[in-house]
C-alpha cells in the first residue's frame, strides 16, 4: 500500500470482524513502532499484549465507570443523546488489545533533548506518540486496525497490570480487522458528531 494510502486509509476503529490477529501481524506491527523517532534514543515505549479475557473484563469495566463520569461533562441534550448511540470502544470483541505505557525510568541516565537530570517527560510521551502511529499504519497497511480508547482512570487503569511505577499510562487500544471503514471517513464525522477540517491550520511568521 502506498504510504499516503496508508495515511488517508487509518481509521480509529470501533466495529471489528470475528478473524484472529496473525502473530506475524503482531509482531511486524510492533517493529514498525520501535522503528519510531525517540528523544535522546530514549525508546521510552512499552507495551503490554492482553489476550486474557479475565484482564478484558477488567478494562471494559474500567472504561464503563469512566465514561460514566464522561457523559456528566456534556451538557447539550441533543449531544448526550447523540454521545449514547456511539460505540466507543470493542474491548471484549476484539483477539487482542495492547496497553501502551511510557517509561519515565529512561531519564534516570541523562538523556538528550530533557532539561537534564530534572526531566522533561513530555518529550518521552511524544515520542511514545510516534511509536502508536507506527503501529496503526503497519497494522492498516496489513489489513488490520486499531481502536484507541482513552476514556480511562489512567491511576486505576495501571494498577490492572503488574509493571514498575515509573511507567505512565497512555492508553488501550484494541486491535483486530476492521468490519467497515465508515465510509472513508472518521466514525464521528460519519455520526454527524463533527466535521474533519479539510486543511490543516497553518501560520506563517
């Protein structure tokens, strides 16, 4: 797939088919995002496979009290009820989700591009961000897709795995093949939620 295919094709999606994830996909996917740029070749990146059904229902369950506490943010009545009809996540319905974490422990050595020993680990975060992108366009180009969901405790959502304090949540994303690609759009321009910009803001100085 041309890489702009690849680019215009990445949809952050909800509605996956029943069809198992290769390994082989799996695995080519994360290679794509550890080829990604890191600060300082910091490679702040982790990322925790769940397969586990137990461990599904657990993250779903987080997600259906956080988004909960969501849907008390939105005031507009025509927008709530609209927010209801969304399907926001396909935690249990995909084979397998990825947790994905940023490992601050990097800065412990100096680190190019921190302020020093302080830390900036906005830029281990962005990076981290990079390395998602990767992973979605590898698993596009394959076939397959992504759901990113963020509607979580991120405090309560770590302490669902066993790994060392110094990695910071950034999210969950399910991973299967996608059953549609809403028409070649974003799924909430497609909802009639809202409108994708057709240009990117720009400014010159």
């Amino acid at each position: 797939m041309d890489l702009y295919d690849c680019i215009y094709k990445r949809r952050d999606t909800r509605h996956f088919t029943d069809n198992e994830v290769p390994e082989a996909v799996l695995l080519k996917a994360l290679d794509a995002a550890h080829a990604a740029p890191s600060v300082g070749l910091s490679e702040p990146w982790r990322f925790v496979v769940v397969k586990s059904t137990a461990k599904k229902k657990e993250i779903k369950a987080l997600f259906n009290a956080s988004n909960e506490q969501a849907k008390l943010g939105i005031t507009d009545k025509n927008q709530s009820t609209l927010y209801n009809t969304f399907k926001l996540e396909a935690i249990e319905e995909t084979p397998l989700g990825i947790a994905i974490f940023c490992d601050s422990s990097t800065l412990d050595n100096f680190t190019i591009g921190t302020i020093g020993t302080i830390g900036n680990t906005s830029t281990l975060e962005w990076s981290c961000a990079c390395a998602v992108q990767n992973l979605w366009l590898s698993l596009t180009e394959q076939g397959f897709g992504a759901g990113w969901v963020s509607i979580l405790d991120y405090s309560k959502f770590e302490n669902l795995f066993d790994v060392p304090k110094a990695w910071k949540s950034l999210g969950y994303m399910c991973i299967g093949q996608p059953a549609t690609d809403y028409g070649g759009q974003p799924m909430l321009q497609k909802e009639k939620w809202k409108n994708r910009s057709e240009k990117p803001h720009v400014e010159y100085v």
